[in-house]
C-alpha cells in the first residue's frame, strides 16, 4: 500500500510513529546512544 493510499488518519499516525522511534530507541536530542564505559582496570580492554 502506498502512502497516497492511506487516509489522513493513517498518515497521522505513521508521523506519530515516527516521531516516538527515537524515543522508544532510547535516542535524546541528537545524542547518539549511551555506551557502555569500559573500565581501564579490565584486561580485555583494547586501547
């Protein structure tokens, strides 16, 4: 189904999908993703 196809409430509802992804991603303002830290003190951390 293309998007023409869809009724204005359809539509809408697609754009407040989209504007919760980032949200529901865990994604704030432009800020990439919370890594996790690495200790230093681990021995498997590659520097």
């Amino acid at each position: 189904m293309h998007w023409n196809e869809l009724s204005e409430g359809e539509r809408e509802k697609d754009r407040d999908a989209v504007r919760r992804l980032p949200q529901l991603l865990g994604v704030t303002a432009g800020q990439p993703p919370a890594q996790p830290v690495a200790r230093a003190s681990s021995p498997d951390v590659q520097a």
